[in-house]
C-alpha cells in the first residue's frame, strides 16, 4: 500500500464524510434547496473550480478536445452522477439521511461483484472476498444502527431504501465506467466535463420540475455548506478519485468508501454529539475490511 494511496484515501474518505455534517450543521433542516437543484449547485460549484484551475494551467485547449473527440462518454459518465444524486437527495424524503449515506457506501461490494467481467486486470480472489464480506457485515451493523424501525411506514420504508440503494448503483456504475471509457485521460479534465454535463442535467430537470429557491435561501451559512461540499467533496474527491481508479483499479478504489461510515460517524460525535456503540463497532468492522483489502499479498516462492 504506497503513501500515494494511503493520502489520495484519506483526503476522498474525509471529504466524502463530510457532506451529512455540513448539511445538518450549514444547511439545516429547512429544506432550503429542493433535491434536484441542490444537486446542481454542488456539481455546478465543483465544475467552476476544476475550471478555473485548468484556466489557470493553460488547460482549456486539452479540456476542449477531450469534450469534442468523447462527448457520448462523457454524457454517459455524467448520467450516472444524475442518477446518484437523485437516489441519495430523494431518499432522505422516506428515511433517516444517515441510512441513505450508508446504503450509498455499500457501493464497493457491487464494484467487486462486478468488475472482474468488464476488465482483465480486475479479478476474484480470497481476499478481496474476506474484505468485502468484513465491510458488509460492517455496513449492515451501521445500517440496525441509524435505521429507525419504530412506528416506520412500511411504503416509505420501501421507497426510501430503493432510493438509498439507487444511489450505490449508480456510483458503481460510475466507478466501472470511469475505468473503462477513460483508463488513461487527464483526471482534472474529465472529472470537470462529468460535472459540467450532470450540472446541465440537473440544472434542466430542477427548472422542469422543482420550484426555484428565493435569494433569502442563500445565507452565510447555506453558501459555506455549499463551498465545502462543492469544492471539496465535488471538485477534489472526484478527481483524485478518478486516479485512484486509474492507478490501483476500481475494486482497491471503491473499497476506501467502506471507511466513509466509521469517517461520518466520528465527525457526528465530535460535532454533534451523536453516538451508537452498534454503528462505531461496525465502522470498525468496516476499517477491518479495507486494511484487508489493501494489505499485500505475499507470492508463493517456487
């Protein structure tokens, strides 16, 4: 496990854990933004960094022929960003947000399951399977613990938990779909595109759909949340994890989000004072797994 790993992981884990803190705290529990539209301000913010930054590195003529010679990849790739962020903003209508997070963080078992058929450099082995079982029953023991089943409506339970699970899907197709459309190309700039095409998705199914917040929705607060989340779990997390994608494979990349619940559940202690024994020990559970998937394997001498 290199220490490019281990520090590109760490950034992606804190900012990916970030995003149901800062809701609650900068944000709030107004509602301030409908879901489709507080989609499009986090992906049009992370869109405009990663724009300026390639402004300010003389990138925009690469980024311009990436966005003519791989539009439909692109488009397809920025779908699936669509497609999570309606999962993930309209399941919390039905359940608690933290079961919603949780349900998008199981992503890395479908990534396993999966990538193995799509790439020849991704296979099945004994570790991995151990990893992914450990981060499962992980998973499962933080998803008892957030999920409240007292006096629950069995359709919103429903609806609410196919939402959440949406959301992991489609961040798995995403995954698969970085490493196979784009194993080679400029992370910055295809991570900028994907964003610019889902923010115009969004933007286009907000204005047909949903109610246009007023300015009064826009307070020092509401903005500072939208910043953290669009540049910093948009903008950075996205691209470095396109590299991590890149460099160690969708399997070892996807699996780092198993670490977002035991993240998510620290930073709701430390600043919210929340805490479950039932979720802390499945985050650690969760720990356990990743370490074992990132370990290395030592090969048997002949």
């Amino acid at each position: 496990m290199s220490v490019d790993f281990v520090i590109k992981s760490l950034i992606i884990v804190v900012l990916w854990s970030t995003p149901p803190l800062v809701s609650k705290i900068w944000v709030g529990t107004e509602e301030l933004f409908p879901g489709l539209y507080f989609g499009f301000l986090r992906y049009f913010l992370g869109f405009l960094t990663l724009f300026f930054l390639l402004l300010c590195r003389n990138g925009l003529e690469n980024l311009i022929e990436l966005f003519l010679k791989r539009t439909k990849a692109l488009m397809f790739c920025a779908l699936w960003l669509v497609l999570m962020i309606i999962g993930q903003n309209f399941s919390v209508f039905f359940i608690l947000g933290a079961s919603s997070s949780i349900l998008l963080n199981f992503n890395p078992v479908l990534v396993y399951l999966i990538a193995p058929l799509l790439f020849v450099n991704e296979t099945y082995s004994s570790q991995k399977s151990i990893a992914v079982l450990l981060s499962t029953v992980g998973i499962f023991l933080v998803f008892l613990a957030s999920s409240n089943l007292i006096g629950v409506n069995l359709s919103h339970f429903l609806i609410g938990n196919f939402l959440g699970f949406l959301s992991g899907v489609a961040w798995a197709g995403y995954s698969l779909s970085l490493k196979k459309l784009f194993p080679d190309e400029s992370t910055m700039e295809v991570t900028a595109l994907n964003l610019g095409f889902a923010t115009l998705f969004l933007l286009f199914s907000s204005l047909v759909t949903e109610t246009i917040p007023p300015i009064s929705s826009y307070t020092l607060e509401s903005i500072t949340g939208l910043l953290i989340i669009g540049v910093g779990a948009a903008a950075i997390a996205f691209t470095l994890y396109l590299q991590l994608v890149q460099t160690y494979g969708t399997v070892q990349a996807a699996n780092i989000q198993f670490l977002i619940p035991l993240f998510s559940l620290l930073f709701a202690w430390i600043f919210l004072g929340e805490y479950s024994s039932l979720a802390l020990i499945g985050g650690i559970i969760c720990a356990i797994g990743v370490a074992v998937i990132t370990a290395p394997v030592e090969k048997k001498r002949n």
